[in-house]
C-alpha cells in the first residue's frame, strides 16, 4: 500500500547494492511463473477459454477472469508448460492485472486521469513521462493523460519507485 494505491502482488525479484534494496513485484499471486501439466479436454457442447484458464489459475494460485470467453472446440489438450505460457496462448497477449491481483483476459479500462499530478521530466524518443502525485490509484494502463505542456498521451506501462524518504514517483510509458 502506498498512498491511495493498494496492489496485491508477489516479488519477482529482489536484490541489494550499495546499501540499497530494490525490489520488483508483480500484479498477482505469483503462481504465472509455475508450471502446469498438460490435459486433455473433451466436450461436445465445446471447451471455452474461461474453463481452461480457471483450471490453470486454481493450479497455480492463482484468479482469473475472462471478458469475452470464446470456444477452443470440443477437443483442446493443454500443454505442459509454464502457467504463463497458457496464459499468452489462450489470451492472446491481451491480458492484465487489477489491483485485487485477478488477472484479467480482455480489454484495459479507458478514460482519463482528472487527478492532479505534475510532471518532472519528459522523454518524447523513449514515450515517457515522470509524474508526482497524491493519488497513484488513478495512474492505469489504458487511460488518457493531458496537461498543459503535455498532448494527449495514452498510458501503457506504470513503474513506481519509493524512496527510503517515503517520496514516491511514477515512470510513465505511454503510446
């Protein structure tokens, strides 16, 4: 929990230098990473993408929710391989985490941040922006953000970094 911002997620990885600890996390429970065995799957009313994930997430500890389920068939063999793997191949590389740590197979949310924030520092070759504000819930993937000195930017990737002096930052990537 950081301010307004409170995420469920799982270290990925973390190490020190120089006296200092940094720490990557990641949305969820952690369990993506693991493998899963291969299955078979036999229906003639068809096997739906929500039916083959569920199974993968309850495997690994995980929860996922899909938003527009779709048929893999009557005959779908799930093959042995890391959770994440599955994951990408039934979704398509179209999915994400909300802040509760569900995994979301579908579209991002849209709209704008009406929040207010400032801006330290733009990198127009790199498509990224540093931002400071009070309220970092509002700052998601798939909003808008406009300012002043800013044209309408689409958010596309978040990174936040705490300072030991309890500051915080965002890095925003944006498209």
């Amino acid at each position: 929990m950081a301010g307004d911002l409170t995420l469920q997620c799982a270290v990925y990885r973390t190490d020190s230098f120089a006296g200092q600890r940094e720490v990557r996390l990641v949305g969820g429970f952690g369990g993506w990473r693991k493998p899963v065995s291969s299955q078979a799957y036999k229906n003639s009313a068809g096997i739906n993408v929500s039916l083959v994930l569920g199974d993968v997430a309850n495997t690994v500890g995980e929860k996922v929710s899909v938003s527009n389920d779709s048929s893999l068939g009557q005959h779908f063999v799930r093959e042995a391989a890391k959770a994440s793997r599955v994951l990408d191949q039934l979704s398509g590389s179209l999915w994400w985490s909300k802040p509760d740590g569900t995994t979301v197979v579908g579209d991002r949310v849209t709209g704008s941040v009406t929040s207010q924030f400032n801006i330290e520092d733009e990198k127009g070759d790199k498509g990224s922006i540093v931002v400071h504000t009070e309220h970092l819930a509002d700052w998601v993937p798939g909003l808008t953000v406009t300012s002043p000195t800013l044209s309408t930017k689409t958010l596309s990737f978040i990174r936040h970094t705490f300072e030991m002096d309890g500051k915080a930052k965002m890095e925003v990537l944006y498209v």
